[in-house]
C-alpha cells in the first residue's frame, strides 16, 4: 500500500518542472545564504583592524566544525519559506485541476490521499536536510583549519533538529494550503503570519512575559519550532544568560513541535475527511 | 443483481435541496441515462456514488455491497469535467491512474489512447489539448483496463459531431460486450439512441425510471385528420380509453392509456359514428418530446 502510494506521488511529481525548479531555488537558496555569512565573517576576522581582532576573539568560528551544524541550521532556516513554496503549490494544485477529487474516483480513499502528500512533505523535507547536510559539511571543511583533535560530529543532533523544524513548518503550510485551496492566497498567509504576524504577536508576548510571569510567544506556531534552533553560542553569548535558557529548553520543544506537527497532520486527515471534494 | 442500488439519497446545500429521497437501481449489462435540466442533481447523485460528496440521508450499494474504494477501483469514471494534472503528457496521465485504481497496464494505457483516437498526441502535454481532446483523455482514463461498469458524466461534452458519433458507438459497443454504462447527459437524442434504462431528475426529485419505452410509453399518441375536424373531435371523445386531445397542424393528437388504442379499432369506431378518417397516424413519442414534458414548470 505504502508503496503503491510513493509510486503514485512520484509520478506526479517526476515531470512537474515547476517543482523540481523551486527545489533548485532551495537548492542555491541555501549555500547562498550561509556562503554570504561566511565570507563576510572571513572577511571581517581577516582584516587587520581592531575590529576585525575583536570579532574574531568574541565569536571563535561559527562555521568551524563541529560548530557549522548549528550555524549553518540556524541561517538556512530563514529559508524554509521556500519549501513551504512547493508544499502550497502541491497540494493547491490537485484542487486547482480537480485531480483531488479523481484520485477518489480511481480508487484510493481519502486518508491515501493525504498519506500521498504526508509522504511528498517528508520527501521535500529529506531533500532540503540533504542540502542543508552538504552545506553544513562543506563550510565545516572550509572553516576548519585544524581538524585533528575536533570531534566533527559534536554538534550532529542539529541535523535531526533541523529536519525536525522544516517538517513541522511545511506541514503547517500543508495545512494552510489545504484549508484555502487557492495557492497564492495560502502562500500569501504563509509569508505574511510566518514573517510578519507572528514577530509582532512574539514581541508582544515577550513585553508581556514580565507581567504575566510566562513568555506565551514561545508558543506560537512558528516560534515553538523556530526555538528548536536557537542563536549558535559563539553569537548568543552577547546575551548569554537567555541563550543557555533557550538551548536548555531545545527538548522541551522537541516535544511541543511533534504534539504540533501530529495535530497539524490529524486535523489535515479529519478536514479531508469530512469535507465535500 | 443490480449493479448500484440508490437508496433514499437526499443531499442539501444550505436551504437548496439538491436531492430528495432518490431511489432508483441500475441493472447489470444496461446503458443506464441519467437526464434532468441543469441544476436538477446529476451530478451531485453521481459524485454521491463516487464519494467525493457526502450524502445528508440515504444510501447505496455497489454490486449489492456497501460503499467501499475497492468498488471504486473497478469503476471507470469520468465526472463533471476531465480532472486530470496539466503539466502531464497523456501517457504519464494514464499511468497515474492505472497505479491508483491498479486496472490495465501499459500496453491497456496506449491501446485506450488509440480507442479514444489520441494516440498520435499521447506525448503532448494536457495542457496543450482542446477540450474535446480532454474530453477525450479523461473518457480513455475511465476505459482503462477494460472496466465492467463506466460512469461518465456529460462524455461528449466539447466533442464535434464525429467525435460524439465515435462515443455513442463507443457505448454501444461496451453495452454489446456487456458493459453497464452510466450516463448523465443533456443529449436526450444521443441518450435515446444508446440507453436502454432512463432516470429522470428534476428539481433532486426522481420524476420517472425505467426503461426507455416503459417512460417513454406511459401514454398512446394516434394523429387522427378529418375533413370535419370538429366532428372528428366531438365523435372521439366518446372513445373508451382516450385521457387527452391536443390540436395541432398535424392533425388531432389522441392520448390513450398504454395499451387501450388501436388504428384499427379506432377506425371503425369512427366509421360507425358516421364519420371518414383521411388519415391515422400512430406517433412513437420521443424522449425529448417527455423529458419536456415531464420537467416543465
């Protein structure tokens, strides 16, 4: 059965160009974005300036191994918008050509149908953390002077991490794109609660915390994943005090994000279930 | 056994009642047509069997079994328009629905592409196609791996008039091979010429089922002229049997009830009146004639 439904997903995606070109877009996406930082952090650590010496004794070298699993997990992140893309495009298409509702007609029931796009989320999410992995090893490679005497691998659950964090997000976006149907409505929601919305319903929590005794922006949708990757240490010590508390409560939100992404994925199960297609 | 038994299916959107109670079953081995006007509940009954919508009440049964996929799987299907994904060659379409309903194989996927004469375009994506060439496709989806029962809504929809003789023949040939064929259409010439069964909707309401002739036969129409029309209404009102006269320019149309007229008695009853008759036409209704009939206001 599980078989029958990867080899159905497959064929629709194997010629879908528009798929396979913002896969692409993620694919530059990321070296991209953790190329930039690096050089830039080179570049600043190189110069013989005073401050120049003075980044270089604050924050070591975050692209260094075992140090880049973080780093780099922590800026690819701010791009998970683009996966998120594809994961709207997915499933708003089969409304947009009706292909939802032959897929009953032909034969699967509806919980196969929405195993089909649960099994088209996790396969975006293994190829995003592939290229997130590459990443992550090649700026180890290039920021690394010294590897003996470095355990490569210290840093390696953030590899789980981060998977853990884009399959939570681009279910989120699943959802979304499930309950509006119209795709540049869901991807406009998505940009706009994810990037906007969301920072301004946290800096309120945040001014709140104080009061009410409990941060609940940490609790949001986005942020409870968000918090599985806090700031690499080497930049978080300029507030070292919340950094610790942050990476502390990583396994606590480890659990939070699974209890959302289980509920993402239930009520994406019952919707289709009990609507009309 | 029949090959889907409707039972009590009621169906509402909001206050709009799209269904009410419909009940009828299908035969096996029928070319079964589904007629009403636009909005009468076609394809809301249909999409009700196929499971994409829910009903409010009722029921119904798939070869004398309760609703399940696996009936899905061996029905071919083609509802309302042709769903099929755009970016897709006609070939990689068909393959995606012989993996979800596991009917045919490859060489079913290039032998229905040749039946529904798509065969030369079968690398072009969907896209690219005319909408009778979707038409075209979605029906060749429907006939993949030779399924015993099609339901197909509006099949020649966008199809130019070779293309619509190619479907009726098409049926035809599936209902010599013992196919049931379910069909909703507009055409009632093209429903007449292939269905044996009709079902007739108006309004959600089941109005008239049965076959062809028992729907179409509910009544006797003979065309009577006589050089006294008037007479000749005057003397056969008398005639046991007749229900209804209706004047046109062809002559006196006389309603009997089924099977209470005959031209030769209605002849002599007239000749015994005293009057001549300078013609007796028996007229066969048509299926448009009583789908007019039966759903005007």
């Amino acid at each position: 059965m599980i078989s029958n439904i990867i080899k159905t997903e497959w064929l629709k995606l194997k010629h879908y160009k528009a798929f396979w070109l913002l896969i692409f877009v993620t694919a530059i996406s990321y070296p991209g974005i953790n190329g930039i930082a690096y050089y830039a952090f080179k570049d600043s650590i190189d110069a013989k300036s005073q401050s120049g010496q003075l980044v270089k004794m604050l924050l070591g070298n975050p692209f260094a191994f075992p140090q880049s699993f973080h780093t780099t997990a922590y800026l690819s992140s701010f791009f998970t918008f683009i996966p998120a893309i594809v994961v709207i495009m997915l499933v708003t298409n089969e409304y947009m050509f009706k292909t939802h509702r032959q897929n009953i007609i032909d034969g699967w029931k509806k919980n196969t149908f929405i195993w089909g796009k649960f099994i088209s989320v996790v396969l975006v999410t293994m190829i995003v953390t592939i290229f997130y992995l590459a990443v992550a090893s090649f700026v180890g490679v290039l920021a690394t002077k010294e590897m003996s005497g470095v355990n490569v691998f210290e840093k390696a659950q953030y590899i789980g991490l981060f998977s853990l964090q884009v399959f939570c997000q681009l279910s989120i976006a699943f959802l979304l794109g499930l309950l509006i149907r119209k795709a540049f409505i869901a991807y406009g929601i998505y940009i706009f609660y994810s990037f906007i919305l969301e920072n301004i319903l946290s800096g309120f929590f945040r001014l709140k915390s104080k009061k009410w005794g409990i941060d609940y922006g940490h609790y949001l949708p986005f942020e409870i994943s968000d918090r599985l990757i806090p700031l690499p240490p080497s930049i978080g010590k300029f507030n070292a005090a919340d950094n610790q508390l942050a990476i502390a409560a990583i396994k606590n939100h480890v659990v939070y994000t699974i209890v959302l992404t289980a509920f993402v994925w239930l009520l994406s199960f019952y919707i289709f279930k009990k609507r009309d297609l | 056994m029949p090959v889907l038994e409707i039972n009590a299916i009621s169906k509402s959107y909001g206050k709009i009642k799209a269904l009410d109670a419909v009940s009828f079953s299908i035969p096996q081995g029928s070319v079964f047509g589904l007629l009403g006007p636009n909005g009468s509940g076609k394809t809301t009954l249909l999409s009700i069997v196929l499971d994409v919508l829910q009903a409010d009440g009722g029921g119904y049964k798939w070869f004398g079994q309760p609703p399940s996929f696996l009936q899905r799987k061996k029905i071919g299907s083609l509802l309302e328009t042709p769903n099929l994904y755009h970016y897709l060659t006609a070939v990689q379409s068909l393959r995606i629905t012989q993996s979800i309903s596991g009917r045919g194989n490859e060489d079913d996927i290039h032998a229905v592409l040749e039946k529904v004469n798509l065969h030369e375009r079968k690398n072009s994506r969907f896209s690219t196609y005319s909408l009778g060439m979707k038409q075209r496709l979605a029906i060749a989806a429907a006939l993949l791996g030779d399924p015993s029962v099609l339901v197909l809504d509006e099949p020649t929809n966008g199809l130019d008039p070779v293309g619509i003789a190619e479907i009726r023949d098409l049926i035809k040939a599936l209902s010599d091979h013992g196919h049931t064929v379910i069909m909703a259409s507009h055409l009632l010439d093209e429903v007449e010429k292939v269905c044996d069964h009709v079902a007739i909707l108006k309004r959600g309401k089941l109005i008239a089922s049965g076959t062809v002739e028992s729907v179409l036969s509910a009544e006797d129409c003979i065309v009577l002229n006589a050089a006294d029309q008037r007479f000749l209404k005057e003397c056969i009102n008398g005639y046991p049997g007749l229900i209804r006269l209706n004047g046109t320019a062809e002559g006196l149309e006389c309603y009997f009830a089924t099977g209470t007229s005959a031209a030769e008695q209605i002849n002599r009853f007239c000749f015994e009146q005293g009057l001549v008759l300078s013609q007796i036409v028996v007229k066969k209704k048509r299926l448009e004639e009583k789908f007019f009939e039966l759903t005007a206001e």
